[in-house]
C-alpha cells in the first residue's frame, strides 16, 4: 500500500510517522480516535490537518498492525 501523505523525516519528531511533515505524529491521530473525538472535532482542534490526513493516518496505522505480531496475552 502506498501512502502519500504520511512522511518520515529522522530530523522531525524523531523520525515517527506524521501527515504532511506536520508536527503531528500519526499515533496521535489515532488516539484522538480512540478518545472518540469525531474527525470533525479532530481538524477543528488541529487545524493544520485535514479529513484526509486523518483517514490516511487510520489507514497506515492499520497496516502497521497488519505487518508486525503484536505481544497478546492469551484470554485478554
């Protein structure tokens, strides 16, 4: 899968994930989700990032599960 919009730059953030070269990681897009804040009140709090920023940062980070096992504990 091919994303156009997430960057990594080992200069910025530490090299994590984030839309456009913001300054705004990837994990805490999906974290805003997670805190069932709606995509809406998402680019309202974060102007600089956009209703498609916010898909691709879901889309990438379900692939990043996707490709690596994650430590599950057994009857969790």
């Amino acid at each position: 899968m091919r994303f156009t919009r997430i960057t990594v730059n080992p200069a910025q953030m530490g090299g994590v994930p984030c839309p456009r070269g913001l300054r705004i990681p990837v994990a805490t897009v999906v974290g805003t989700i997670a805190d069932r804040m709606a995509v809406g009140e998402i680019t309202s709090e974060l102007p600089e990032l956009t209703a498609e920023d916010v898909r691709e940062a879901l889309l990438f980070a379900a692939e990043a599960v996707r490709e690596q096992q994650l430590p599950l504990l057994a009857g969790a």
